[in-house]
C-alpha cells in the first residue's frame, strides 16, 4: 500500500491504477484494494469501471458503508438516467444511523 500511496500523491494514476490491479489479483478478498481502485477510477474520470468494482465490493459485503459512499458519490458526478439517486441517499443514511463508529 506504500508504493500506491505514493503514487497517488504523486498523482500518477495510472501506476497507481496498476498497483491496485496487482493487489486484486494476489487476494481477491481485500477487499481495500478494490475501494482504492473504484476511487482511482472515479479520479481518472472512469466512471464505469468504478461502479463496476464497487459492485463487487457489495456482492461481497453488503454493509460497506465506504463502498456506497463512493458508489453515491459516482452517482452524483456522472448519474445516468437508471439511477434511483434519491431512494440510494436514503438507504444510505438509514444504514448510516446504524453503524457504530
């Protein structure tokens, strides 16, 4: 994560990007290294790509707070005509009301 973290300070994206992709592919259950690519992705304008890894972060674990942060946040800079934006805020703080910090 140190090398990541670097080059995203650096804001080289693409290496950073590219960190991300080999940490996902040495332990798909991380599931950081796919928060930290959704949000590489959203930063290069990726959009796509972002929701898509943010989906499988919530495939694998429902109650990721941070992943539909993002996930809300991507739907605010690029909504598409399928996005239930309102209800999605909703859920959200609901669920927010429910986590210890």
């Amino acid at each position: 994560m140190g090398l990541l973290n670097y080059y995203k300070f650096t804001n080289n994206r693409k290496k950073a990007l590219d960190i991300c992709n080999q940490m996902v592919a040495a332990d798909e259950e991380f599931l950081p290294s796919y928060i930290e690519r959704a949000q590489i992705n959203l930063l290069k304008n990726n959009f796509d790509e972002a929701e898509e890894t943010l989906i499988i972060v919530l495939e694998k674990d429902k109650q990721n707070v941070l992943a539909k942060y993002i996930l809300l946040f991507k739907m605010i800079l690029n909504p598409s005509p399928d996005d239930e934006i309102e209800k999605y805020i909703d859920e959200f703080f609901k669920q927010i009301k429910k986590v210890e910090i």
